[in-house]
C-alpha cells in the first residue's frame, strides 16, 4: 500500500516522535496526502455548531501523525494532547470484547458458555443467551440505557453509583426481544452480562481482568475504569450546547459507573490507538479464537462509523472507499469518538472529538462533517 519511502522521512519521524512526546500537533500538510484530511477538519471546528475540539492520530507502521484543532479546555485555552485523557464511551465495548476473548483464548470461558451457566438467577428470561451472542449484539436483550425507570433514575441523580447488577435490575424481568442469534440489535446490556459473566467465571474483579488480560499485555497506562466522576490531569473536556446554544462542560455529569464494562473507560488517543492496533493485529488471544470474528452481520455501530458498517465479536468492520478497518465508535455526553486499525494492526486511526454531536444530538450538519472526516481519515491511514 505504500510506495517507496520518501526522502524527508527521516525528518518526519523526527516530527512525530516530538508529537508524541510533547503533545505537539504536526502542521497542516506534514504528512503526504493529508491536505483533505486538513481541509475536513477546518470544516468541523469553523462550523458554528462546530465542537470546542477535535484531535486526530494516525500511525502508519512507526510513523505518527497527529493532528488537532480547538481547545480541550475552553477556560485555559489548552489544546487537545496525545495523551489527554477522555471518557471513550462506547470503545469500552471493544475492551470489554478484547478481554472475552483472551478468557476463551484460555479457556477460561467457552463462546457458547451460557448466562445461566455462569448467572444462574440474574436473568432467568437470558439463560440460554451466550458470550457469541452478546459480543455480536444478536442476543436479543433489552437495553437498560432505554428503560423509563432508568432514565428517570439518571436524570434524578447523573453522578450517583449504581453496581452493574443493579443496572442489569431494569431489564431482568424482560423478555429477551429476539430469538438469540436471530438478528443484530445494538445493546449495552450485552456487554455488562459479559463483564458479570467474566468475573463469575474467574472470580476475579473486573478492573483486575482488565489489567492482567489487557493494559499489561498491550502495555498502555493511562487506561482506567472508575467508578466516580473524578477525571485525571489535563483531561480533554467534553461540552456540550445547552438550551441556548452555550457550551456547558458535561465531562463530569454522568457516573461512569452507570455504564461500566459497556462504556465507561476513562483512555487516552494513543492507549487507544496502542489498544486497538494490539487487539485487531491479533496480539491478545489466539488465531483459532480470532477466527470466531470472520463472520459478520449488518449492523451499525452507535454513532455510525464511516463507510459500511458490519459487526462482529466486539469490533465493527468499516468499509470505506479507501479500504477496510476495524475498531469501534463511542458516544457520551461531552464526546463522540472512532478508532480503528487495519487487519495487520500496522495502520490505525483515533479520531476524538469533544462534544456529543451524533445523529439525534447536536447539529445533523455537522455530525455528517465527522462521519466524512473519519472517512478522510481512515484513507490517510492506508495510503
């Protein structure tokens, strides 16, 4: 996919190892190609309904390419870094997939491996559902994030802790709407039955798990799940608009708690991009049990990635006209983000954005700016 190495790439490298160790943003135009890239972002953070920020990280082989615009801080005119941590919302699906999977890599856990096997009594209409169909979304079960109750609950208290048994309260006595494996139906309540299930099966915590199975092995360190509305230093603010068109900074209006293993990891853009270049290269578990992803179902990630959208095991594949990625969106008050990798893990994409400007949030315009920009994006990355 690449030609011959261009004279002045040793003076890129240079550049993009000052990007990554200082924050620093490469100028518009230092990587070849990377002109409509540049153009698509102008276009996002010019818009009047435009975010505070965006930050975009590229990384071809070695070769980093970072790139930013706005401010992760609106008060102290900060720009968004590398490392500037941010709530990655949905993203903790892939996570939450990357960690089922080294378990059945183990043989800790069996892909067919049932919720009553594991939770007998927590949901009894779930029993027969599997780890395949909740990492796939084609179990069937009800969200918990669309009850009324729950929704009442949250907008009552936003910053208050719930277990994840408790948030598995407002569906249990649901019926499972499809047959399980019958079709695709985007639910965050897939992914807390498997972060319960994973804890049952090795009796061990979450948090755990996720240290030993994951962060350790890809080697990322800046990667958390917390349970309070505590952020770290020099965090990527998210804003959003309040009813008069004002951004309001929302990073510390929900618990993340209230979406655990579906959507409440606190990372940064390059553990991100370290994760998902581990994770879709094969790194985390073996090639039998990454064998379990080739199959695919159509089915959107929320919000859409660009291109085509087919899910799999915890990753969606992205088809766009300049090739084929795989990763995952996240949504959450204050962010909208998509991060993905080629097949190889050798050339990946994070793409950051902070405020929540999704289909049925925010400004339609705008939100179709991002999704095209990815696109962008994801060509600049396979080039």
């Amino acid at each position: 996919m690449s030609s011959a190495v261009p004279v002045r790439a040793p003076l890129l490298a240079v550049c993009a190892l000052l990007a990554a160790i200082c924050g620093l943003a490469l100028p518009a135009g230092a990587s070849a190609g990377g002109g409509r890239l540049d153009a698509a972002l102008d276009r996002i953070i010019d818009d009047p309904q435009g975010p505070p920020g965006l930050s975009v990280l590229i990384q071809r082989g070695s070769e980093i390419d970072f790139r930013r615009r706005g401010v992760a801080d609106r008060k102290t005119g900060a720009k968004p870094k590398i490392d500037s941590p941010m709530r990655i919302a949905s993203m903790a699906k892939a996570f939450n997939g990357a960690l089922a999977l080294s378990l059945v890599s183990e043989r800790r856990i069996g892909l067919d491996d049932t919720v009553g096997q594991w939770l007998p009594g927590i949901w009894p209409k779930a029993d027969a559902v599997t780890v395949r169909e909740m990492l796939g979304h084609t179990a069937g079960l009800p969200d918990y994030i669309r009850q009324p109750a729950f929704i009442e609950d949250l907008t009552s208290d936003p910053g208050q802790y719930m277990t994840p048994f408790e948030l598995i309260d407002y569906v249990n006595d649901l019926d499972v709407g499809l047959a399980p494996g019958e079709s695709y139906e985007y639910s965050d309540s897939d992914n807390i039955m498997v972060g319960l299930l994973v804890e049952a099966a090795t009796g061990r915590p979450y948090n755990k798990l996720m240290q030993n199975e994951i962060y350790e092995p890809v080697g990322i360190r800046n990667t958390s799940l917390p349970d309070t509305l505590a952020m770290p230093k020099g965090y990527m603010h998210g804003y959003d608009r309040n009813d008069q068109g004002r951004f309001e900074d929302v990073s510390k209006f929900i618990n993340p708690a209230l979406a655990w293993a579906s959507g409440g990891i606190v990372s940064t853009p390059a553990d991100v991009n370290d994760f998902f270049r581990a994770y879709v290269g094969g790194e985390l578990f073996s090639s039998k049990v990454a064998r379990s992803q080739n199959r695919y179902v159509r089915g959107r990630s929320s919000p859409p990635g660009p291109g085509r959208n087919d899910a799999t095991l915890g990753l969606f594949r992205y088809r766009t006209r300049c090739g084929t990625v795989y990763g995952h969106t996240g949504s959450y008050p204050g962010y909208r983000l998509f991060a993905a990798s080629s097949a190889n893990g050798k050339r990946s994409v994070v793409f950051s954005v902070n405020s929540q400007i999704v289909p049925g949030e925010g400004s339609p315009r705008v939100s179709g700016l991002i999704r095209r920009a990815q696109a962008d994006a994801v060509c600049l990355a396979l080039r």
